[in-house]
C-alpha cells in the first residue's frame, strides 16, 4: 500500500489538521513514514500568514525537486492556507505539485489521490460554514504520548485588517462539545496529561446543543478540566475582545487549567488598533490584563505584536513598546508587518512603512522583550513549581525538561524522574528563555 510522508508549517491549528489528515488517509489503508525516501505522497501543510512562510515552501518545493528525479513515481501535494489561498495558481506556478486541498476538503483526499495516481492533477479548495471534523479521531504524528492538541473550532471571522485567516480558514464554526470531551477522555486513558484546545478565537467558542442549550467556552473548558484532575488542560488564542471574567472565574476554580494566557495585542497605540480592526482599546486592554492578574496571581501571560503596520508613526510604535513595559509579557511572538492579498489592508490602506524601519522597530520590540523575559525569569528563582516531563533535554542527556503550568520550559537533572511524570522543580537558575531547577520532595 502507498505510503504519505507529511510535512507541517505555521500554528498549531495546522499540526492538528495534519493529525485529521493522517487518520483520513490511515482508515483508506495508507501508512505514514517518517522517512521522506519512503514516500510515495508528500503532504505539505502550509501557512499563508505572512509572505516569507509562503516564500519558505516555495523553497522547499524547489529543493524536492531532486528527491522526485530520484523518485518518479513520488507525488506531492499541498495542504492548508497557502493552498486555499492561491488554489490552481498553484498548480500552475509550481509544476512539482499534483494535489492541492483546502482546510475544509481533507475528507476527499483518498479521492484525490486515486485520481492523482491515475496521472490527473487536482485543486480542492472549497470552504466549508459546518465542517469541523468533529467525528474524526485525529492519529498523533511525532507525539510524545504527553500532551496533545485537541481542535474545538475552525475558521475566523474577525477580519483584522492585516489578517488572511478569514479567507483561508472561511467561516467560524464551533465543534460539538460532545466529541471534545471524548477526545480528551480517550488521551488522557491513553496516557496523555496535557491537551491543549485549539482555535484562531477560542472565547468565541459556542455550540447549540440538541435541546437548544448553549454550550460557551468557559463551560467547555470546565468539562475538559473535569476529565481528571491530572490531566493539564492549556488553550490558545484569546481575543482580548472576548477574553471574560467567566472564563477567568472557571480558570481559578480548576488547578488544572494552565496559568497561562495568549492575549495578543498587536499594538500598543489606539489609532493603530483601530486601523487594523481589533475592536478594543488598550484601556480595554489593559483591564483585562488587570483581570488575569486579579484572578489569577501567579498566571504568565505571553502576546503577538505586529512592528510597522500601514502608517505607523515613530510615537505609535513607542506606544507598543510602552505597552510591553506596562504588561512585561513572559514570552513574545514578534512580527514585521506583511502585507497580504485581499485583506482589508491590501485594499484601503498603504505598506507605507520603509523595510529598514520595520526591521529596526522589530529589533527594539524584540531586545526590550528579552530584558524583560530574562527579569521575569529572575524573580521565579527559589520558586518551587509542579512541572509535567515531557523528555530529555537537547542540550545534556542527563537532563530532563518539561513545562510549568505557566508554559515555561525548566530543565534539570534527569534522577530517576521519567517523561509524564509530574515532579516538582525548584527554580535555581535561568536564563530569558529557560529555567533551571533541581528536583525538591513537595512545593
Ligand atoms: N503580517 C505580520 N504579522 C501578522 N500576523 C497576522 N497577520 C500578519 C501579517 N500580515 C501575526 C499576528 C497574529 C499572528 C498569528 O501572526 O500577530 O496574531
Ligand atoms: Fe495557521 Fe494562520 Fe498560518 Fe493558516 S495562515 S497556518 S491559520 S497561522
């Protein structure tokens, strides 16, 4: 039987769909090698966010080129955003390619690949307002049996200006809570102690129920985090717009939901956050930030920020950095703006921002960041955490890692501790990146 090799780019909603991909083509009989050589179909999944992600798999295609020569029979298609957002194009542009499937068309890959054999080339790529897998069990790729994503809604709806995700994820749509809480079941008796529940805007999760109940996200989570109490439960992304109290309230009441909050803000200056439709101030911001706090004292909280969008000034940008010495986030994605086709930026407004200015700006968001993770890692040393391990650590293998409820790595001397265990770490060291502990008897 024919074998898929699958390579994965972008967020975690990718590696997930990937999982989706895997159990679609498993239950049709193919196998799934980790060994490219192998292949008889490469799946790449890709992302659209920015052009230098669309410019890196275009590299790659290049670079497979020499696998196919040694390889005729070798087929390769493309998965994810980049092919929803440039369908057939791609077909034409890259004539290594032979499939081409959307977010929401992975349910006829099996039939996209019998026509693929046959010698036909194929572009699938239509959205879909109600697909969100919910009855397909996700086979784990490259897991480490520890911790596992679980996908609870699809698509996006929110429009940033700056954003391609609405166009290439379609519409919103939640999951039926039911099938949730089976996955997480099943992980957790399969030995998994984390899942992390996945979607582009996680607070506007809502599923009406047969009987006509609605079921929001802090009810969800709440199921989740009654699955066990050992079993970690973690989530991503928040819309600041949406992030509530309630959510905050059910956070506190369970110790197993992770104190660990993405709030990505973007910018630090009102008129910016306007201009890029965000639908929220950085009063609002900040108030909600002062709400974490409130609730949950000893919760990390981490961000996305965009350096040079259309028009911004020297002030707007020191507006962000400002932003970032009031928050001092633990942990920063940090971008330079990308203008991308078809989004709301693409149409009205103006890339106005010079390359070298973003970049300088980048690097001053990125070197405040730094100062401000390594201070933060400062004052958790003597703290005692309970840390889930997930393996040994890349540097020593003598050492193990693993992760706080805060999400932050902390390595440490491997004793006769072993991966999915739960030990408590005493913080001894650190650096911006990484803490480093010993193991102590009880927090
Ligand atoms: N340019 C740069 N960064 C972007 N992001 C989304 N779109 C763009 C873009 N066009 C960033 C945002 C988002 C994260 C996933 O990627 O910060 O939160
Ligand atoms: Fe994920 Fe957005 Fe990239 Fe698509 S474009 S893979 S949704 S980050």
């Amino acid at each position: 039987m024919s074998s898929i090799y699958i390579e994965t780019y972008g967020c975690q909603m990718n590696f997930a769909d990937s999982e989706v991909v895997n159990s679609i083509l498993g239950k049709e009989g193919y196998t799934t090698t980790k060994d490219i050589n192998l292949a008889d179909y490469i799946l790449i999944n890709t992302c659209a966010i920015r052009d230098n992600a669309e410019q890196r798999i275009r590299k790659r295609l290049h670079e497979l080129k020499a696998l196919q020569r040694q390889h005729p029979q070798l087929r390769i298609g493309i998965l994810g955003c980049m092919a929803e957002r440039l369908k057939t194009q791609l077909l034409e542009e890259e004539d290594n390619v032979s499939f081409v499937v959307g977010p929401d068309a992975y349910r006829k890959l099996p039939t996209i690949l019998q026509l693929v054999q046959k010698g036909e080339k194929t572009a699938e790529t239509e959205l879909s307002t109600e697909e969100t897998y919910s009855d397909i069990q996700p086979v784990r790729i490259d897991g480490n049996g520890i911790s596992a994503y679980i996908s609870i809604m699809r698509g996006c709806q929110n429009f940033c200006a700056y954003c391609v995700v609405p166009y290439t994820r379609g519409r919103e749509r939640s999951r039926d809570p039911h099938s949730i809480i089976e996955d997480a079941q099943m992980l957790f008796s399969q030995g998994y102690k984390e899942v992390t529940l996945l979607g582009q805007n996680v607070n506007s999760y809502r599923f009406t129920e047969a009987d006509g109940t609605l079921v929001g996200f802090p009810e969800l989570m709440e199921r989740v985090a009654q699955v066990s109490p050992l079993l970690r439960v973690r989530f991503a992304t928040s819309h600041p717009k949406d992030l509530s109290d309630e959510l905050l309230q059910v956070m506190a009441k369970y110790p197993n939901i992770c104190r660990c909050i993405h709030l990505p803000v973007q910018s630090g200056n009102d008129r910016m956050l306007k201009l890029m439709n965000r639908h929220y101030t950085t009063e609002w911001y900040l108030n909600r930030i002062d709400a974490i706090r409130r609730y949950l004292p000893d919760c990390s909280i981490t961000t996305d920020v965009i350096a040079g969008f259309c028009s911004e000034t020297e002030e707007e940008h020191q507006d962000t950095l400002a932003m970032f010495r009031t928050v001092r986030y633990d942990y920063a994605y940090m971008f330079k703006f990308s203008l991308r086709p078809n989004t709301y930026a693409e149409k009205h407004l103006h890339d106005d921002v010079p390359e070298e200015v973003k970049t300088r700006r980048l690097e001053e968001i990125i070197k405040l960041q730094g100062e401000i993770a390594l201070e933060n890692n400062q004052k958790e040393i003597g703290r005692v955490y309970e840390v889930l391990v997930e393996g040994t650590s890349h540097r020593s293998k003598e050492q193990l890692f693993g992760r706080n409820s805060q999400n932050k790595v902390i390595v440490f001397d491997r004793g006769n501790h072993q991966p999915g265990t739960y030990v408590n770490v005493k913080v001894t060291n650190c650096t911006a990146a990484t803490l480093i502990g010993e193991v102590v008897e009880q927090a």
